[in-house]
C-alpha cells in the first residue's frame, strides 16, 4: 500500500522536476512517511497499536494535567477537554448542549467532536503542548483512550485499538453533530460551485515583514458585554479582559505613550507625554509591539500572575542579578519550567537581538 502511495509521489515529483528543470528533487520516502501523519475520518492513516484507560491516565497526570486539569476540566486559561456530555448524548449522537437554549457557557472538546479521528490525529500531532509528537502511538492510544472514559464513553477497564477504534466512534456524542449544508458546500472539487465566503491571495513583492496593528476595538465597544474579568464560566475559569478600562490603560499606564506605540510613532513627538513615568513608561512603550507580536501577552500580565508569572515580579527576582541580562534573554529563548510554578513556558521564535532588547527591559528599566 505505502510503496504505490510512494510511487505515485515519486511520478509526480517527477513530473514538477521536467516542468521546472533545476528546481528542487524528488522527496525521499522516509520524508514523505514523516509527513504523511493525518488520520482521517474513516481512520485511513491510523497506525497499529493500543493504551488502555490506566496507562492513559498516567501519560495524563504526568504530561497533560498541569495544563488541562486532572479531569480535563483545564486550569487557568485553556479550554477544557471533557464535560457537557450525558449518556443520553452518546445514544443519540447529538449533544444536546450544543443545541439553542442548552445552559452550557463552554464547549468542551468531546461536546464538539463528531469524528474521533480528530482526536486521536490532534494530540499525535500538536499535544503536550511544549512537545509535540513526543509520544509514541501506543500513548496516543492510552491517553485518547483515557479523555474518552473522562466523558464516560468507555468504561475506566477499557483498552482502545486499531481494531476496535470504530466501535468507539459509534459511541461518540456529537457524531450526529456535523453538517455539510452551508454556504461553502459542494466546492469544486465535488462538483459544485459553492465557493469559500473569503478569498485570499499570497503577498508575492514588497511584502511587510512586520505586522502592524492598525486599529482596535474602540475603548467605547470594550464593555459592550459587561466586565468580561468578572463573568468565570462553569466549565474552566477562563479569565477575561478587565473590559472596565480602555485596553492601553492596563498594559500601559501612560496614555500618550499607548497612543504613540499604536501609532508606530516615537513616544517623544507625542504631546503630554512628559510626564514623571516618562522614561519607564516610553522603555515600555518601546518593547510593547515586541512583546504582542511575540505573543508575550498572552501568557504574561505586567503586575498579575496569568499562566506566566507577572513581569514585575520576573524584574523583581532578578534586578540585583549581575548576569541577568544574559540570564533571561536565554531563558527567554529557551523557556523553562519549576522557577515559578508547573507550567512550563515553551521556546519562543524570536532573534538574539530581540530578547536581549526584552531581557534589557526586564533587568534594567522594568517600572510597573
Ligand atoms: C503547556 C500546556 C499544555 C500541555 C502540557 C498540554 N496541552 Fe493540550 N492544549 C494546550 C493548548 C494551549 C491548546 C489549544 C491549542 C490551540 O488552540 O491551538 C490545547 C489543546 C488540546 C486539545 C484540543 C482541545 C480543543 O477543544 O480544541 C486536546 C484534545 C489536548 N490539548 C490534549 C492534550 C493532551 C492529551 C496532552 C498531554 C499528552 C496535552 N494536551 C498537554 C496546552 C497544553
Ligand atoms: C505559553 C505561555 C507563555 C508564553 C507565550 C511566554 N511565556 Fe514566559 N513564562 C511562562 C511560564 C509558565 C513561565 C514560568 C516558567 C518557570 O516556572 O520556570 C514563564 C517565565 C518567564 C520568565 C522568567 C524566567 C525565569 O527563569 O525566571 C521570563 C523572563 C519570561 N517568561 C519572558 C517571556 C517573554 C519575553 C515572552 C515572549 C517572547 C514569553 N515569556 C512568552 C509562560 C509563557
């Protein structure tokens, strides 16, 4: 079977290679095998193996829990795994908290999921987080097996297979759940001629190398929903913005300064921004981009715990370190874990020079 999915590579690489001669070579089979990973729907792709309930739990405690919760409930913000589910769900195949006027304020993942594969495929390819395809397929079996019996899908004595991985779909509760009648139903590629609701096209010359924000939500739309900070859902405490003051406010005290830094224009040309914050809030000002485009804030508040520690307290910890300009800009880089807690943080995509700028801000001119 892989050796005529192979040949057929091999046919069409050789086409490309007589149609642009010189360009690029025939990928080998060991890396089109390292690509080649989907499971799909009808588990085409799925390797042989098996993990029972017990072993996955293990895998879980060990590998998982610190982010998702022990019973998949998930901590702080990321969103939960099992839950909303009943007995009567898996009969019917439709989950009945999806449905209009379900009191139900987060969707899990085994509410949503109406193809098992996608399970399996999602944490072969993406989970643990910080390492991904780490796990061999016998522990995608286990620990599948085990968020499976977290919804009460199959019993906690259960061992999940390829042999018996179908059965297991016919138990899942949305499996009903899914649709193909919407707008972008049939494509071409089935015959039909519904097209997608937006089209793209690739950047090909003079194409930015940075994003730029250009505009936000207007601070008289943050609170349109009421203070998200204090509406905790059920399922998972997902925190929300503090919508009760405009969002540069709380990441930048100095309002000229936010203005300046979502303006893209240096702080000093600002009007009023002399003020007695002036040089912590313009160092500030000056690392905020690096620190969204770096997805920093996600993770990271200036004076409050989130996953990360607050900044103020990274500054605080190391300010009377003489390494720790050269410290934190490898920690950066290279993230870590047990300084402040289980979470690990993982290694961030960004050059020397930027989180050395970071580190800088960080030991030398940090100002909550
Ligand atoms: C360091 C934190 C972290 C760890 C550890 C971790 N995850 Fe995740 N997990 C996430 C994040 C973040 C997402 C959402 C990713 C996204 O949306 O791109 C996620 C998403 C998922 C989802 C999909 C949820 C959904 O509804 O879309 C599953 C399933 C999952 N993880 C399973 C696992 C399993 C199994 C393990 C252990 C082998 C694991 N995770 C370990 C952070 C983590
Ligand atoms: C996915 C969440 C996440 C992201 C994204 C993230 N961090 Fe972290 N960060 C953490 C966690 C969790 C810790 C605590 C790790 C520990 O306990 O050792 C941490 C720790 C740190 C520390 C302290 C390290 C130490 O040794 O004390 C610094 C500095 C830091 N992060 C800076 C950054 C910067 C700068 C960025 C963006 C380039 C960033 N982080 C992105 C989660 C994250």
């Amino acid at each position: 079977m892989f050796a005529a999915w192979g040949a057929s590579i091999a046919h069409a690489a050789g086409i490309t290679a007589d149609k642009y001669p010189g360009i690029g070579r025939a990928a080998t089979p060991a890396e089109i095998r390292a690509w080649d990973i989907d499971v799909r729907p009808d588990f085409k792709g799925l390797p042989k193996g098996q993990g029972s309930v017990r072993q996955g739990e293990e895998i879980w405690e060990g590998k998982c829990a610190s982010c998702h919760g022990s019973f998949g409930e998930s901590s702080e913000i990321f969103t939960p795994i099992a839950g909303g589910t009943t007995t009567e769900d898996i009969k019917t195949g439709r989950v009945n908290n999806l449905l209009p006027g379900a009191n139900q304020p987060q969707r899990t993942a085994l509410m949503k999921m109406a193809t098992l594969s996608t399970l399996w495929d999602y944490i072969n390819r993406a989970m643990p987080w910080n390492a991904p395809k780490s796990l061999s397929a016998d522990e995608v079996y286990a620990v599948t097996a085990y968020v499976l019996n977290l919804g009460s899908i199959v019993p906690a004595e259960f061992t999940l297979s390829d042999a018996n991985i179908r059965e297991v779909q016919e138990r899942l509760p949305n499996r009903r759940g899914t649709t193909t009648a919407h707008a972008m139903w049939p494509g071409p590629e089935f015959g039909g001629s519904a097209k997608p609701d937006v089209q793209g096209s690739a950047c090909m010359r003079d194409c930015r190398k940075e994003v730029i924000v250009k505009s936000f939500l207007p601070d008289y739309a943050r609170n349109a929903h009421g203070q998200l900070a204090e509406q905790m859902r059920v399922v998972g405490g997902i925190r929300g913005a503090d919508t009760s003051r405009p969002a540069a406010e709380i990441f930048m005290p100095n309002r000229a300064l936010a203005l300046a830094t979502q303006a893209q224009v240096a702080p000093e040309k600002i009007a009023g921004a002399a003020s007695p914050r002036n040089s912590a809030g313009a160092a500030r000002a000056a690392v905020m981009p690096l620190l969204q485009k770096n997805a920093c804030v996600g993770c990271h508040a200036m004076d409050s715990k989130l996953v990360g520690p607050a900044f103020k307290d990274v500054a605080d910890k190391y300010k009377s370190r003489t390494d720790a300009v050269n410290y934190l800009a490898g920690k950066i880089k290279q993230g870590g874990q047990g300084i402040w807690g289980s979470t690990p943080m993982p290694p961030q995509s960004l050059s020397d020079a930027e989180s050395t700028q970071l580190a800088q801000w960080l030991a030398r001119d940090f100002s909550p």
